[in-house]
C-alpha cells in the first residue's frame, strides 16, 4: 500500500527532528480552486516541539523543518505554514 502524502510528511518530520509534539494537518481541501492548488500539490499545517530546535531561532527552525521534508516541496507541497517550538514553549493559536 502507497503512503499517504500526509503520512510521508510526518515519516520525514518524525524521522529527521525526533520530535517530542507533531501534528501535521492537511489543509489542501480549504483551497480547491486556488491558483496554487491547480498542479495538485497540497497545503499543510506543522505543529513540531523538537529538542533539535533549542537554542535556535524561527529561521532555522523553519531550514530544519524545510530540509526535512525535502523534494516534497517540489513534488507534492505547495504550501507549508510551520509552527516550530523547542521543549517547553508553550502553543499559541
């Protein structure tokens, strides 16, 4: 059976950055129709606590997250919104 786009997604987060909080949402249904949803890649929302994010600020998170998930981004990510939190930072909607 062939993997979901949203289950290789969090297999490439939780692989590379071990993170302690992942919740990798598919939003892609919220922008049929979109210009940018046109080639059928999708839009998702990244919630990661990762200790790899200590120390770190919001760019570099964000590197972590992109080189995580890799070709994905040029295969079957149009858009990637990230919330990237080390240990401890608490979650803000």
């Amino acid at each position: 059976m062939t993997a979901t786009r949203l289950e290789r997604l969090t297999d490439r987060l939780s692989r590379a950055l071990e993170p302690e909080q992942l919740e990798v949402v598919d939003d892609s249904h919220r922008h049929a129709g979109h210009a940018g949803a046109a080639d059928g890649r999708g839009h998702f929302t990244v919630l990661i606590a990762s200790p790899r994010f200590a120390g770190l600020g919001t760019l570099r998170r964000h590197r972590l997250v992109y080189e995580a998930v890799g070709d994905m981004m040029t295969t079957d990510i149009h858009a990637l919104s990230i919330q990237a939190l080390a240990p401890g930072e608490a979650a803000t909607d």
